[in-house]
C-alpha cells in the first residue's frame, strides 16, 4: 500500500499546476444557482475535462434548472464503489464580484464558489485520477449537482434523486464540500425547508369601516408568535424570516404571506414539522381568515449514523499517519447533499473539500495548497477501507 500511496501522491503532485488552474477556470465561470445557461457551460467544460482524463461521462438534462453531471472510472468493480460529490452552482448573481472575480494573493485563492464547491469539486475530480492512476478494484464516481445551493428546487428534486440512484450500493460517499481551516469533518448536518404560508382577510377602511375588515396581518402575527415558540434549539427550529402583507397604512390588510425557514436533525423531524406546519396554517386565530401552505424547498438532513462514524475514523487515521491536522467531528447547521447518499445508506462524510472561510460572502476564500491536501486524504482514506467496510 504505501507503494500505492506514494505513487499516487506524486501524480498528485505532477498534477498540481494544471488542477489549480482548472479550479480558478471555473470559480471563473460565474454559475448562479438561477443562471441555468452558466451552470450548464460549468458543467459542459467539467464534462470535457473528465472525458479528456478517460471518465465516463453523463449529463442530467433537467429543463428550468442546472444540470447534473456524474463522471466515473468503473476499474474492475471488484469492490462496492466510492464516489466524490459536490456541486457547481453558487450564490451570488453573476458580476457581485466585479470585473474581476477570480485573485490569487499570498496562497490564498478569493472569488465566488472558490470554497463552496468548485474548490471542492476538483478535490474529487484529482483524487479519482490518482486512485486510477494507481488502480484499484472500485469504481469511483464523481456526482456533482447544478442546483444544490437551492435545495434542489428548481429541478423539482430530481437533482436529489441522481445522488439517491448513483451512489446506491457504494461502499463511501465523500461530499467535497466547504472545508474548515481547523480540519472538522461533518457527521451530520441539519436538514432545511422553506415554507410560504398565504393568508387571506377582508380589506376595509381603517377610519370609516374598520369593524367590517378581517386582519391577515394580525392573523400572521399570531401564527408567528404560535409557531416560534415552538422551537426546540436541539431538534427543529422554526424562523418566520420574510412577512409581505398590506398596502397602505389606513386600510386594514387583506392578504399576508410568511416566508418560513425550518431545520431539523432527522428525517422523521421532517414529519413532525410538517405537521406542525399544516396545523397553525388550519387554525384561525382571526375569526373569518383562512389560509394555505405552500413547501418551497426541502433539504433532507444528513443523519449522524454509525456508518459515518466509521469513515470518519478512518479519515481520522489517514489524516494522523499523514501528518495532517486531526480531525474532529462536528454536526453542521447548514444542509448538504450528503444528506440523500446516507438516505440511500452509503457511509458518507461531508466537508472535505478545500479548506478556507467566508462562503457564502463577497470573501470566500480558500487556502490553495489544501486542494493537493485535500486529494491526498481522500486518496489515503479510500486505500484503507477495508475490503468487507459497509
């Protein structure tokens, strides 16, 4: 094995010039989550590079959304497959960053997606070439989504599918998502939905008929205060984070709608804030209101499970007799996609892309140097999974 590894660690290494420029090509490559044509020219320029290195390729036409790409070395198939995941969309509408949107300074590498996941997805991308370069008896896949930063709702969930379907039977599942400078890995993360709740009143006059309107106002303020409180900060909070309703000051409101976020640890949470959801939209606190719930986007939580710890502690152990910083596990607010390859019961650990800060801000950053890092835990992992690990 170490033959292997140090075979490996140099390709990565010869590699190394070329995958930073291919990272900084696509951070280039501003890809909105809601700016399909980039996301799909993302994808196209990532399909080619992976047809180029010997992959099999397929891309996930998906209308009225980015489209998925999975890529794989299928090898002998001797043992279940590993795969590499992350995604191409990112969050900020194209020029935020300006004319410029990709510098170098320093070793450290600033622009919109450098972190959260291009950064991430050449991790996966140059570890899969060094475990063909070296050859083992896995497949490995890299499945990489164009609507991740969106819950996926523009593909109408179909985007969550494609990890559901092509990691199933795997013997690992690494999402390459945003690293931390302190080397934590993620177990687990929360699972989020956004809720609308529309509320409809009566409109009259403020001054001559006031007795004659329906509040859909003050019915939201109700169900905000009814549903708030029912956070629990260790399992599933609620956030009314957006409130439209109204049109001027002296009529009383006929309609309002809520904009809620909620998070949750397991699956069956899920269940439970449904429900809770369904039962303040049906209750009327204003009499003669009524109102509907509409779901905007669900994110499946990435359950904490047994199987993960044990790929963890491996990453652990590979980390160690590396040199690396030891890793610690955590439990993560955010949600991601490996979420959907633990639902399909494939071990799977989350945020091992490149390590940086500040995703989701005008200073997303990443350290340059921890994309060969990155690769070279993943490919020291892989190579210590036992024959019989599931």
């Amino acid at each position: 094995m170490r033959n292997n590894l140090e075979k490996a660690f140099s390709f990565i290494d010869n590699k190394s010039d070329e995958m930073r420029l291919l990272w900084e090509n696509i951070c280039k490559m501003e890809s909105y989550s809601y700016d399909f044509e980039e996301i799909d020219k993302v994808q196209s320029y990532l399909e080619k590079e992976f047809s180029k290195a010997g992959m099999e390729t397929k891309i996930y036409d998906f209308e009225g959304s980015g489209n998925s790409l999975v890529a794989s070395y299928k090898g002998e198939n001797i043992l279940p497959g590993v795969a590499f995941m992350g995604h191409v969309d990112t969050v900020h509408k194209k020029g935020r960053f300006g004319e410029n949107p990709v510098k170098i300074e320093d070793g450290i590498i600033y622009g919109p997606g450098v972190l959260d996941c291009k950064g991430g997805v050449v991790v996966g991308f140059l570890a899969a070439q060094a475990l063909k370069h070296i050859g083992i008896d896995r497949e490995i896949k890299l499945v990489y989504s164009g609507d991740e930063e969106i819950q996926h709702s523009t593909s109408l969930g179909k985007g969550a599918d494609v990890f559901l379907n092509e990691v199933k039977g795997f013997a690992a599942a690494f999402d390459c998502e945003t690293g931390f400078v302190d080397g934590r890995i993620a177990v687990g993360r929360k699972g989020g939905a956004v809720y609308k709740i529309k509320i409809t009143g009566k409109g009259a006059h403020a001054g001559n008929e006031p007795q004659n309107g329906i509040s859909a106002i003050k019915e939201a303020a109700y169900k905000t205060i009814n549903l708030e409180k029912l956070t629990n900060y260790d399992g599933i909070t609620y956030n009314v984070g957006v409130i439209k309703g109204g049109t001027v000051a002296n009529s009383i409101p006929a309609d309002c709608e809520l904009q809620i976020d909620v998070r949750f640890r397991t699956n069956k949470d899920v269940e439970v804030a449904q429900k809770v959801l369904e039962d303040i939209t049906n209750t009327s606190y204003v009499e003669g209101t009524t109102a509907i719930l509409e779901t905007v986007s669900l994110m499946h939580p990435m359950e904490k499970t047994e199987r993960n710890m044990r790929l963890f502690e491996l990453v652990k152990q590979a980390s160690l007799e590396l040199g690396f910083v030891e890793p610690k596990e955590c439990v993560l607010g955010g949600a991601s996609d490996a979420a959907y390859s633990v639902m399909a019961g494939v071990p799977t650990v989350c945020a091992i892309g490149v390590r940086g800060y500040a995703n989701h801000t005008l200073e997303e950053r990443a350290v340059v140097s921890s994309l060969e890092e990155r690769a070279k835990l993943l490919v020291a992992t892989v190579l210590n999974i036992p024959k019989d690990f599931k």
